[in-house]
C-alpha cells in the first residue's frame, strides 16, 4: 500500500499540509458515501454540492486523509490533510497513484475531438484486437474489457477518474496489451485533469470545431484543453514499451498542425486524412445507402475499401482507427476486415437490418447542428423518402425546439415526433413546441407531421409508413439505455425496440 505523501507526490498547486504524510492508503473517493476505511476523501465545490460539507461523514466512514480546497479547514481535521487550490485535478492524480499506475503496464490510446470521437474510439479497439493484440475501451456509449463489452450507463463519455483507474486496472487483469480511452475537453482540462497519470502513448484528433463554451470559457481555450492530450505523451515513464509515443491527426482539420506542436519532439507523427497529402488517406470516396467505398493509400500498403458504415465522416473515423492501429503493428489487411465487417457503433449512425425493404438507421444527434448534419449527409443518398422520429429533452434549451422541427422539416418527407426525456415539462407541450418549427415549413398534421408521445409507438409508425428505397431515422436516445420523465428513468434500447417492430412487419 502507498502512503500518502507518495500518492499526492504530483498533485499541482499544494497550499497547506496537516498530519504525517506516512499513513498508508489504499483507495480515493470524491463521494463519502462511497468511503471505506483507509481511503482518501478529495473534496470539491461541485455544481449541485459542496463536498467539503461532507468531510465529517467521510471521515466516519473511514477516511484516514482528506485532500480540500477550503483555508478556513487549515489545522482543523482530525486527519491528515492536504489542502490545494483546485481538488479536482488532485483526484486524477491521487486516483492514478492509489490504483498503481495501471496504465503504465500497457500501451494507451487517447482519442479527442468535436466529433467521431465515440466511433473512433470503438473501431480502435476492434482495429487493435484484429492483429493479436487484446484491448479495452472507455467510450461514451460502451465499456469493454478485453472480450467483454457492456453499455456506460453514466451518461458520462469520460467518468471520473477513480473510475477510469479502476477501468484501467481491470484491464490490465484482463490481459489488455492496449486500452483506449475517449477524451473529452472536460476530462483533459487543467480544471479537472480527470485522466491524470493515464500514461498516453498515442493521441488522435478526430477534429476540432466549437463546442462547450459555457465551460472553456473560448474556443481558443476549447482547443487548447484538446491539446493537453499531446502534451501528456511527454509524461515520463521508465517502462520499455512506454518509450515509442505517437501523435495521429487528421490533416484536412485546419487546426491539426497545433496539435502536432504540442506533442514532444521525440514522439512520431502520422496524418490521416481524405483527398489530401496525408500518411494514411481515402480517395474517390462514393457514399451510399450501401455503404462506403473508397481508394486506400498509405504507407502500409494500397487497397480498395469497402465499409458497411454509413455517412462519409464515417471515412474519417475508419481512417483514425486504421492508423492508430497501423501505427501499433498491426497489418494492414487483418484491420481492413475488422473494419469492413462493421455495420455501426451502437447509436452512431447505427444499421438496422432486419431483411426490410428500406434503410433504418439509429443515431444521437439531438442537436440542430448535428441534425443538420445527419441529415445533410443521409437526403443525398436516398432515393426515396427521408423519415424521421425524434424529441427534444425536457428541461433543457426550449429554443431549439422549433429549430429542430424547422430543420427536420426541410430534410425529410414524414415526421414523428415523440418523446426523449421529458423529465418533469408537459410531454405534450415540448413536443407541440417542436412541431411549430416544422408547421412553418409547410408539414401538416395528421398528413406528413405525426405527433406521438410514446416513443416504441412512434418508431412503430415510422416504419410502417416506409417503403422500397426509403430511409427512417431514429434520433436523439442513441446509445443511452432509459428515458428520463418526471418520476424517473425507464429502460429504453432504441435499436432493440426497432427489430422488434421490424420483426413485427415482417409477420
């Protein structure tokens, strides 16, 4: 067991020490609930509560040292304490030290950016499975542990950092020789540090545009969060395959060349990208309702690709994987097949097949920007008409509502809206405040504008509706497992609840 003055060894920003630093240690937790004798309690100012209100509990519950953030506490705990300016960041670091280090033990690879960063994360890992290697993943819509795969329920792409050490040691357990890890801006800000002592070898960037200004504050500071991830492959580690470190980015993003100068001067540098110079790249890319087939060029070798994922960001996102695990030994052509039997990441643009006539496809965009998107990149590549079901959460931004019924209705033929989470509004009144967007642009009810509060009902009339060459778009629940309404959560599984009313008309 570590002692305490070794598990807070490289914590940032120590203000004030109380108590022997001797005492051994054998776990942390931000939660007191959560306390077990001999932890450490790491208390913060959270957005719903303070944790330094719950320090008394904690350390009944067994805490021996508390790591906080509050003067006035100088000199008046009963335990050994460490107080700094931000206890956030100090849980990634304690959290890393406590576990051991597990990532020290394997090769790790960090995936950030605006977008793809939830597929990336999932192809990578099949990618590195494919060549002999055994991996583990941290993603927003799944977990996995070497052959185990089981859905985040979180609702968190990054948990915190306790978590992701534990998710790291269990790997290890496991035999992963890799473990990939979604990076968000929030986790990998010096605000929270949640991936501290992680031990990156390798980083990608998906891309970069804008999002999260209510927390970084700028879309110069967003950036440079999503830098922090290059900049961790500089941290030190004595291990032999810790040595080779890998900077992977995607060249046709205008902002890739920073993220390249932040890595350190002895680490690789690989560039994936479409119809640009790049190490890996795609060429004369055809989308369809079929697919995705597109030239492979790259120093590994050429081929003619064909991928079952729909949408061309889906290129990119192939791309990232294939290079991070081309770049980790793994041959060409055993990746190449991983990636060309994949038919989607749970909720991301996921295909549904059940034999019909149509396409149907499962997807998280809840947003007007990300419906513009899918839809942008799906209308091209149907020949028929375009359906759609989705909702907008309640309690949240109510002036996206019309945008979404406006957007949808300049995309698709039908529309159904239906519920998502409506927490504690009216059902009914989030879902006529969409259809006004949608009115506006011409939909009528009854006609080409469906308003159903029950989502299995919805999907189920979306799908009669369809025909030969249409395509149904299932948007907003994604991956998540429940939908949210006053008196809780029910489980929920959009794409399950699509084969079986698939499997329904089928008779």
């Amino acid at each position: 067991m570590p002692t305490f003055a070794e598990v807070i060894a490289h914590v940032p920003d120590q203000m004030y020490r109380s108590g022997s630093l001797d005492i051994l240690v054998i776990s942390v937790a931000y939660d007191s609930r959560q306390v077990r004798p001999g932890a450490i309690f790491v208390a913060y100012q959270g957005f719903h509560s303070d944790g330094h209100a719950y320090i008394a509990s904690a350390i009944s519950n067994g805490a021996v040292a508390v790591i906080y953030e509050h003067p006035h506490l100088d000199n008046t705990l009963p335990v050994p304490a460490l107080r700094v300016s931000n206890a956030r960041p100090a849980l990634g670091y304690v959290a890393a030290a406590v576990a051991g280090y597990p990532g020290d033990k394997m090769r790790v690879v960090g995936i950030t950016g605006t977008d793809g960063k939830t597929t990336t994360t999932y192809l990578t890992a099949l990618a590195l499975d494919s060549g002999g290697r055994s991996s583990g993943l941290v993603g927003t819509a799944d977990f996995k542990v070497a052959e185990r795969i089981w859905a985040n329920k979180s609702r968190q792409s990054t948990p915190e950092a306790p978590e992701i050490q534990q998710m790291l040691n269990d790997m290890l357990a496991a035999g992963c020789t890799h473990a990939v890890l979604e990076s968000t801006s929030h986790a990998l800000s010096a605000r929270w540090q949640r991936l501290a002592g992680s031990g990156f070898d390798v980083a990608v960037l998906t891309n970069v545009t804008s999002e999260h200004l209510d927390f970084h504050g700028t879309v110069a500071q967003y950036r440079h969060d999503k830098t922090r991830l290059f900049e961790m492959l500089g941290e030190p580690s004595a291990a032999p395959h810790k040595q080779r470190k890998v900077a992977i980015v995607n060249a046709n993003d205008p902002h890739h060349k920073q993220f390249l100068a932040a890595a350190p001067l002895r680490a690789e540098r690989v560039t994936y990208g479409v119809n640009v110079a790049a190490d890996v790249q795609a060429r004369n890319v055809v989308s369809s309702m079929n697919g995705l087939e597109f030239a492979l060029w790259s120093h590994w070798g050429n081929r003619q690709v064909h991928l079952e994922l729909t949408g061309d960001f889906n290129v990119w996102n192939s791309l990232a994987a294939l290079t991070v695990a081309l770049s980790e030994g793994v041959p060409l052509d055993d990746a190449l097949a991983i990636l060309s039997a994949v038919d989607g990441v749970r909720g991301r643009m996921q295909r549904i097949n059940m034999g019909q006539p149509f396409a149907v496809l499962v997807d998280y965009a809840h947003t007007p920007a990300s419906f513009e998107k899918v839809m942008g990149l799906v209308r091209p590549i149907t020949p028929g008409r375009l359906i759609v079901v989705f909702g907008s959460a309640g309690e949240r931004d109510r002036e996206k509502r019309p945008q979404q019924g406006a957007i949808a209705a300049q995309f698709c033929d039908v529309l159904y809206i239906s519920d998502e989470d409506p927490r504690g509004e009216d059902r009914m009144a989030i879902i006529e405040e969409i259809a006004v967007g949608a009115r506006q642009y011409g939909r009528r009810d009854g006609v080409d504008l469906f308003l159903i509060p029950d989502r299995a009902q919805a999907i189920a009339a979306a799908l009669a509706t369809a025909g030969p060459g249409d395509m149904v778009l299932l948007l907003g629940k994604g991956h998540e497992g429940s939908i949210i309404y006053a008196d809780g959560p029910i489980a929920w599984d959009e794409a399950a609840v699509a084969r079986a009313e698939l499997t329904k008309l089928r008779g």
